[in-house]
C-alpha cells in the first residue's frame, strides 16, 4: 500500500467503519455521530435480538442509537417524551427490552417514572408513574435510585429523606420486570449525620434490601464500627447486626450479594489504627435472614505480596492508594477481589487516602439521593473549574482469591503504569469474565499513542500477558473502564475520536 493511500484510509476514518482483527480479538468501531459530543452522557444497555443499544443525552435531548454486529448505526430514535427537567435515568437491560426509570421536576413535585424501551430504541408503551414527591423550594430534586437484583427480576426503587438528619425516612418501592408494583414500604432509620454513613444498597433475588451503616469516630478516621442491615421486601422493620470487629479499622466498606449461597458478603481493607496503614483484607458473610452469627475474617497481606504492589511507595504504605473496584462471587462461597492503585498530586501536593475517601470533590458521604451502581461518563472535574491542574494516577492491579472460610487461596500483581493530566477518562481499566479466565483491559501508552492491553488471569492466579490490541487508526481512543461485557465474549465501550464521543465492540475468541 503507497503512502497516498494510506493517508486518504486516514482522512476517511472518521466517516467509515474501521474492523480490526488481532490475535484473537475482533475490534469494529462505529461512525462518529457529529451530534455526540464530548460533553454527553450516555449509558450501555446492552445487546438486544443481535442489536446493540446505547442511550445517550446531549443537554435537554435523549434517544438510543442502535448498532448491528458490525457497530453500523441502524437507527437513531430520540425519546421525545422525557421532559427538558428530567433530573436522572436508570437503566436494567432485558435481552428483549430495557427499563427505563427516570425523574423530572414540575413545579414542586418530582416525578418518578417508568417505561420500556425496545430493541428497536422505541418505547414500546406509554411511561408509567412510579412515584412523587413534594419539595420544598430549596429542596434537593435528586430523589429517587434504583437497583436491581442480580437476576433482575426485583427493581427496586427508593428514596431517602431527611440528607443531614439523624433520623432518615426510607421509602422503598418493589417493581417486577413489567414494572408491576410488588410492594412498597416507609420506615425510619436513625443515623449520625456527623459521624455514619450509610451506603453500598444491593437487592438479593428474594427481594432482600441490604446496605451497610458505618460508623467513624470523626470524619476522616477509618471505620470503628458497621452494621449490616436488611430489610425484607414484605417484612417491617429492617433487621441490624454488628459486624465483628476486634480490634481493626475498616476503610471502605464493600457489600456484594451471593444469591448462590443466600448471603451477603461485605468487604474492605482493614487498618491497626483510625488512621494506620492498610494491613490487610477484612471479610464476613451473614445468610439473609440474620439467624446465624457473623464471623469476620481478616487477611493480612505479607512481604512478597507487598513487594508486588508497592511500585514506587513505601513497603509500609504500599497499599495506601489501592481501593476495591470488583467482587466476583465464586460457586463455592468464596471470591475474587480486585482492587487498583489510585491517587492524585497537585503541583507536588499529593491527596493521601482520607482526602480522598471524605475531603474530595467526587464524594459527599451524606448525599444519599440518586445513589446509583453504576459508572457514568464525565471529565474530570478539574477541567472546567478555576482551580489548579490536577495529575491522575492509576497504577498497579491487585488480584485475590479467597475461600468461603474467608483464606486466601492465591494472590497477584498486575503491573501498570498510568497518568493523565485534568482527566482520568484514558486510565484504570475494565474485566470481561470468559468464564476460563478473566481479562483485564487498560490502555497503556506508547509514544504518547494509548494502546489497548490484555493481560488474563487463570482460575489459579496465573497472569498471561496477551499481545496489544493495535487500532488501524489512532485517531480512537477507548475509554475502557467505562465499557460494558454485553454478552459472553463481547464488550462495548465508548471512545474518543476528535471531538466527539463514539462506541466501538470488541469480540473474544
């Protein structure tokens, strides 16, 4: 191929659909839309009758591109019902439709609404309402999250009331996949608003509402104290039980649902001190109904693995900057814990561990409205502000297997290097489980080009580094941690091309 040619493929690529196959993996790119700016929102929903969908929101406009395999656009349908004032959506995929539940404002009532989405991207019947609610004139309009079971046949619906209180009404509201009411409910939880924090809500397959109630001596100490709380989908009042905690902090804690095993499953780093370093994971399972003791469990993380992780930190502080970003339940009670090496530095300043978890921009531990599972797209959120410019970090990858007695089996250390200046949209990285093994994805620079990487973990702890996803042009680069496994060996995530915002699918063989 001359250079003349090669230069036209170029300048067409941002009106053409790109296929790249490399040693395995199958990467088609969508035309960029040049109504999908930088700036919009968006949110994967999934594979539908061999389509793929995707919502996106550019200020008061909302509609659902949808794709064929080969990620050409088939059709572009705006959901023009959504008022102007729609505050939030949520979103559960069907392999047939989608659940859209969303909120707007209208005069001093928000409205919580429902409506399925086709495979098509059409509603296939007109918005239900959900719910409402009356505020005052300064009132906070963000009211309503939504959650659902792991087989999706639970949507739950709830708000919180009283942000800042000691005594919060939960109002939680019961939805099967049609969006049929099963059963809605108000109570009462007392909390300190200068010392808890609730948090993590998970819905189990029998209708069990679960979140974790954390308590700290003073804001930016670790956890002295936490509390497991369920509630039963039919059943008043919600039942609290203590964790067991001897003599351990906890730093942020994680709470997943193992619907296998009927149990929930919380998690977190644990310290020595309110403010020590990490020494260690903290784990413990109680069965949904309550009847059982709790048994913590710690694991204290030894030389070699610290020698894995640290990279350029302190032995002792090595994992300082790592936080839980995945829990994968295993089929015989234990789980697969992945955690990454995150900070930042200002002009040489850098945030250590309880800025980031208490005193940062990205987190109000009090605000409890619109609570959502799920990732969303936007800059870093130093870009458009006056203050100073801020470096990302996202390094080193960290893997652990435990049992369902609460002993690690295995551990390891995925080695990564990455930065970014006012942003992190390019770094961390995303899994997709082949069953087999597991992929970690993440882009990894080379002169100054992002390249997609893939290393794979075995059942027994085994990294396979497998060779970089080379793009045929390198105009795209994939915001990877922000993509979504749609199906069995297949991810869809978005990317940046110029100025615009486009999606691109990968296929594992």
């Amino acid at each position: 191929m001359n250079i003349l040619l090669k230069r036209m493929l170029l300048s067409l690529s941002a009106f053409m659909l790109i296929t790249v196959v490399s040693h395995g993996q199958k990467v088609a790119y969508a035309e960029p839309d040049r109504e999908d700016f930088r700036q919009m929102q968006f949110e994967i929903l999934g594979k539908m009758k061999g389509n793929f969908l995707v919502y996106k929101n550019y200020r008061s406009r909302h509609y659902v591109t949808v794709y064929d395999n080969e990620m050409k656009e088939v059709s572009k349908e705006e959901l023009d019902f959504m008022p102007d004032r729609t505050i939030n959506e949520d979103f559960v995929s069907y392999p047939d439709y989608s659940l859209l539940v969303y909120q707007y404002q209208k005069r001093g009532i928000i409205y919580c609404m429902g409506v399925k989405i086709g495979p098509d991207g059409k509603k296939m019947a007109d918005p239900v309402q959900l719910d409402t609610t009356q505020i005052g004139i300064f009132g906070d309009n963000k009211i309503y999250s939504t959650v659902a079971s792991e087989d999706k046949q639970k949507i739950l619906v709830f708000k919180i009331k009283g942000k800042n209180k000691e005594h919060l009404t939960i109002t939680t509201l019961f939805f099967d996949p049609q969006l049929q009411l099963l059963n809605k409910s108000r109570w009462n939880y007392t909390v300190d608003e200068r010392e808890d924090l609730i948090n993590d809500f998970a819905v189990s397959n029998n209708g069990d509402f679960a979140f974790t109630h954390s308590h700290r001596s003073q804001v930016r100490d670790n956890v002295a104290r936490c509390w497991l709380v369920i509630k039963k989908m039919n059943d008043d009042p919600p039942k609290a039980t203590e964790l067991p905690l001897k003599d351990i902090y906890l730093d942020e804690v994680r709470l997943k649902v193992d619907n296998y095993n009927k149990r929930f499953l919380v998690t977190s780093f644990y310290t020595k001190g309110k403010r020590g370093n990490i020494e260690g994971l903290y784990s413990a399972a109680a069965d949904w109904e309550l009847t059982a003791p709790i048994t913590g469990n710690t694991i204290e993380f030894g030389d070699d693995l610290r020698k894995q992780a640290k990279g350029d930190a302190n032995y002792r502080m090595a994992f300082n900057d790592y936080f839980i970003k995945h829990i994968i339940i295993k089929g015989d009670g234990g789980f697969l814990l992945t955690s990454e090496s995150n900070y930042t530095t200002t002009r040489g300043s850098t945030w250590n561990r309880w800025d980031y978890m208490w005193g940062n921009p990205f987190i109000s531990p009090y605000d409890y409205y619109a609570w959502s599972p799920w990732n969303n797209w936007g800059w870093g959120w130093n870009r458009f502000s006056g203050m100073q410019s801020v470096r990302y970090y996202a390094d080193n990858i960290m893997v652990i297997s435990v049992d369902n007695k609460g002993k690690m089996q295995w551990s390891n250390v995925i080695n990564k290097s990455q930065f970014d200046d006012d942003t992190d949209n390019l770094l961390s990285y995303q899994i997709i489980n082949l069953g087999g093994e597991i992929n970690f994805l993440f882009n990894e620079w080379q002169r100054r080009t992002p390249i997609l990487m893939a290393q794979s973990v075995s059942p027994d702890g085994k990294v396979n580094r497998m060779p970089p996803l080379k793009s045929m042009d390198r105009g795209y680069d994939l915001l990877i941690r922000l993509g979504k496994q749609v199906s069995a060996k297949q991810l869809i995530t978005p990317c940046i091309y110029r100025n615009y915002i486009t999606f691109a699918k990968i296929d594992f063989s």
